[in-house]
C-alpha cells in the first residue's frame, strides 16, 4: 500500500474535485507512470457537462506523458483495442470494435500516479519537453486527419493542396501545422477569437479573410457544428474532400444533392494509427506550442471548471503535477 495520489477526479455531471484517492496498483501486464503532464481536451469538457461515454466517477485525462518505473520519459497512447476483430485485424486498431480509451473508460492521466497497460507506453525522444510530450496525443488526431485527406486525394494529392481549417482550437492548430508541414500549399483557417488566429499565424497559416472563399482541396472541419459541417461541404472545389474530427455536434446540416452533383466527399476521423502516433511524436518539435499553457495539479479543479463553463480561454491547458 502506498500513500494517497491526488487526482482530478470527475464526480458528477458539471463537478470535478481534487481528491486524494489510493495509489494505482498496477495489475499484472501493467505500469505505473508518473504522469508530467496532462492536456485537458475539448471532448472532456463536453463530456463532463454531458456524461455520455465518460461515466462519474472517473480520473479523465487522455493526452499525458511521464516517466515510467524506470524514470524512462514515456508517452501513453489511450487508444486500447481487443486484437482480435475484423477492424484490428486490418491494423485500424483505433476504429476496434471493442475499443476502450485510457481516461475515458479507465482512469487516465488527471493524477500524480496512474496504472495503464505496459502496452500504452512509448518511449519519448530525449529532450522533449514536457507540454510538447502531452500535445502528442492530439497532434496524432491531426496527422490522421491530415492523412485520410491525402488517402482520399491519391498519392500526391495532398501536396500543394490548397486547405481551409474550420476552427483554430488546439486540435485545429495542430491540423494547420501538420498541413504545412505535410506538403500543403497554403493553409487557410477560420475562428472567432483573434488569439487563436494569431496562434495559427505564427504556426505559418493564413487567416481566411474575409471568410473560406470556396474551392479548397481539402477542408478540414475541427469544430463539428452543423454549420461549420454545411462549410466544409459547400467550400470544397468539385471532387474535393472535407474531414470531419470536431464534435460539437450530432447534426450534419449540409446539402446532400451538391454534394452529389459535384463529387464531394466528406471523411471521418478519429484518433490515429499507430503509426502515426510516432509520426506526431517526431514532427511536433518543429512546431510553435506556446499557445498551450501549463497549470499545477493543485489549480486543476479551478481550470477545469473554468474551461468547461467558458470563464477561462487559455488556448490549451496542460495540467502539471
Ligand atoms: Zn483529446
Ligand atoms: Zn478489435
């Protein structure tokens, strides 16, 4: 028995509370890491407000990174899948029919301490800063998105493609960066806060001004509300492609018969391959994070409830115990 870890701990619908709850004891198969640093993402924020997958009482957190048993640096990919069905057996481990997530289903990285399967942990470049190591997780978001466009595009359909990024969060951030340095063109992005314009300015994208202005290879919808979904479909050129990751959402809200009569396509996306997790490990130390913005454990509770109630805009909170 060791002593009491502190955690944030999600209690219920619209509440989370720092805790002192018991120390992980990693089951046979699984480490315990230390965690260094923890993104709180979007989805979180959402989910706490209106529990749906992510039930009370639960340690969130999905996008961290520490040291293991070893003092090794390691990052956790969450993505947790059986093995054994159709989907995992194609390697799209991350669509698993029986996929679980690492702070969504279990407790996750909102804790000094927590046990994740051994299988999780990724070693991490030496050097990596910390706040760097934690936008791993959301960066491999990017790089699929990124990737499902240039699947749908062809081999080098994505290079010199022009592409409007609905949403300058930081997922979106992360979308305009890893288009850039995927081989994009010019990478356009629209926002309602200036600050996050200027985040993705200084990550090389352009502001979209005055508004998308139609004919982009790919669009990329980083919001998911039914009308930034309908801007995604009506601003792509004749046989282009919008990728949908934001959730805002349930509604889709576009016109389906243009989206016939000119060939449009409109992809999902979710997580990440596990290759491409290493990919967005390697490329985010060429990137600008200092819109991200580390917060000790002890203001956790503060910061989140702030986030989720919209008192607070930090572009990107990393929680740091
Ligand atoms: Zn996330
Ligand atoms: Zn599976």
């Amino acid at each position: 028995m060791g002593c009491p870890v502190k955690a944030l701990v999600f209690t219920a619908p619209g509440q989370v509370e720092l805790l002192d709850v018991p120390e992980p004891d990693p089951a046979p198969g699984e480490a315990l890491v230390e965690v260094r640093a923890a993104g709180i993402c979007g989805s979180e924020l959402h989910g706490a407000r209106r529990p749906g997958f992510r039930q009370p009482p639960l340690i969130m957190g999905h996008e961290f990174a520490g040291t293991g048993a070893g003092g090794e640096a390691v990052v956790v990919n969450p993505i947790l899948s059986c093995g054994r069905c159709a989907e995992c057996r194609r390697g799209l481990r991350h669509v698993c029919r029986e996929r679980e997530i690492i702070g969504v289903h279990r407790a996750g990285g909102f804790a000094e301490r927590v046990a994740v399967p051994a299988s999780a942990l990724r070693p991490l470049p030496p050097g990596l800063p910390w706040e760097a190591a934690a936008l791993i997780e959301p960066a491999a978001n990017a790089v699929h998105a990124w990737n499902q466009a240039g699947r749908a595009l062809g081999a080098d359909g994505a290079k010199g493609a022009r592409v409007a990024v609905i949403g300058c969060g930081a997922i979106g951030l992360l979308c305009a960066a890893t288009a850039l340095s995927g081989g994009a063109g010019r990478v356009e992005v629209t926002d309602l806060s200036p600050a996050r314009l200027a985040a993705a300015q200084r990550l090389g994208a352009e502001v979209a001004d005055p508004g998308l202005s139609g004919g982009y290879d790919v669009v990329i919808d980083a919001v998911g509300s039914a009308a930034t979904r309908a801007a995604s479909v009506a601003h792509q050129r004749p046989g282009g492609v919008a990728v949908w990751l934001g959730l805002a959402g349930e509604e889709a809200g576009f016109d389906g018969n243009a989206l016939i009569r000119s060939e449009k396509r409109v992809l999902g996306s979710f997580a990440y391959r596990d290759e491409e997790f290493a990919q967005a490990m390697a490329r985010i130390q060429d990137w600008d994070l200092t819109w991200a913005v580390g917060y000790p454990l002890d203001a956790a509770a503060e910061i989140f409830t702030g986030l989720m109630n919209g008192g607070l805009d930090p572009l990107k909170a990393l929680l740091r115990p």
